[in-house]
C-alpha cells in the first residue's frame, strides 16, 4: 500500500488542488465496488458471496504476521527492500489463498467460489486504501487525480486478484496446485514491487500494473475456459 499513499499525497509533480470530495468519493470507490461486484456475480452467474467473506476474514492474521516480520527487513536498499516485501507478501497471501480455496473446493462446485475468494481479498486491501483516502481529507497537498487513480486501482486490483485465485483453482483442479501457487507467488510479488521501485513515476506504475494485470487475466482466461470458474 506504500506507493497507493505517496500518489494520495505530495508528489514531486502534483499540485494541491484535490478536493475534499474528491478524497471522499475516492474512498467511497474503493469500500464499495467490491461489494458492488460480487452482487452483481450473485444475480448474473449465481457466484457464492460467503467465501468472499472467508477469504476477507483469513486476511487480517496473515497481513499481521507478515507485517511483523517486514518490521525486520533491511530499508538501507529500497529497491531490494521493495522485492523482498513482494515476495514475502505474495507467500503469505497467495498461500492462505490456496489453503482457502483447498478447503472449499470440497463444498463448493464450478460455482464461482474461485472469483468470490479474489474479491473478498481485494476488498480487504481496498479498505485499508479507501480509509487513506478518507484521511486526506482537509489536507493542503491532495493529488489532483486521486479519483482517477482510484478507480483504476480497484478494477486492477479485483482483476488481477480474480485472476490470480483462478489460477490457483485450476492448479488444484489440474492437480498442478504447487507449480501454479509457485507462479503466484511470483506474479504477486512482481506487481506488488513494482509500486515502490518506480513509485517515482506515477504513469510507470499504472503502465507496468496495468500490462501485468492484463497478462494474469489472459492466462486466467486459457486456463479456467474448460473449468467453468462462473
């Protein structure tokens, strides 16, 4: 979340002409297109909406404990700080997501639970996003596309965290489940660093997120078509 804050604040080239409003519908964006979503997927493709709850729940004791142990790393070297804490997020995440999606593979049949778990993960991120944004409001150095960014941000980050646990399900229902964890983890922390190291340009990070994200879906896609993930 650490490059998410610098965008919202004072950036070399930005200029304090955010509003309080856009701070708020900023925040607003990022609490409420999750849910948004998985009940649009309830009344389109009957997707189950519980384990997006299971998947939101398991995410607060993971980020507490990889948070403890980031406390620990080396910051002298950003750039190798940025990786190390990509690569540490992405085992964390990416493996309780497996473990998630394991167990409910057995109660839960080509029913969507796979994207419900995606979403449920990002709406955990979006909530520590949106309450940065909320924050803001009555600062004097606001970035002037805070909404903008926003939105893109949250349809990004469901989409490539869809994509992701999609992935994950394949590999269990290939019975390819640790090679496929094992690409997770590294798609994870590939799209995690790249937020700090180039945190110093906006548009590089939007570039880079947004080419990763779009290849996850696409592999998401070749692999899920004969599943029937929805």
């Amino acid at each position: 979340m650490s490059y998410l804050i610098a965008f919202f604040g004072n950036s070399g080239a930005a200029a304090a002409v955010g509003s309080a409003f856009d701070c708020i519908a900023a925040g607003l964006i990022r609490l409420l297109f999750p849910a948004v979503l998985l009940i649009f997927l309830k009344r389109w493709k009957n997707v189950p909406v519980f384990p997006a709850f299971i998947s939101f729940g398991v995410c607060y004791p993971v980020f507490i404990l990889a948070g403890i142990i980031r406390s620990g790393f080396d910051t002298s070297d950003p750039t190798l700080f940025y990786i190390k804490q990509g690569v540490l997020y992405g085992i964390f995440e990416e493996g309780i997501k497996l473990a998630v999606l394991y167990y409910l593979s057995e109660h839960y049949d080509r029913k969507g639970f796979a994207v419900s778990c995606g979403i449920g993960h990002c709406a955990f991120e979006d909530v520590g996003a949106a309450f940065s944004c909320f924050a803001l409001v009555g600062s004097d150095s606001i970035h002037p596309l805070i909404f903008w960014f926003n939105l893109w941000a949250s349809v990004e980050g469901i989409a490539f965290c869809t994509a992701l646990s999609v992935l994950l399900y394949c590999g269990i229902r290939k019975e390819r489940m640790w090679r496929m964890l094992a690409a997770a983890v590294v798609l994870h922390a590939v799209s995690n660093a790249v937020g700090g190291v180039f945190s110093f340009s906006d548009t590089i990070v939007i570039v880079l997120r947004t080419v990763i994200t779009a290849a996850v879906c696409f592999a998401a896609y070749l692999f899920g078509r004969d599943e029937q993930v929805l």
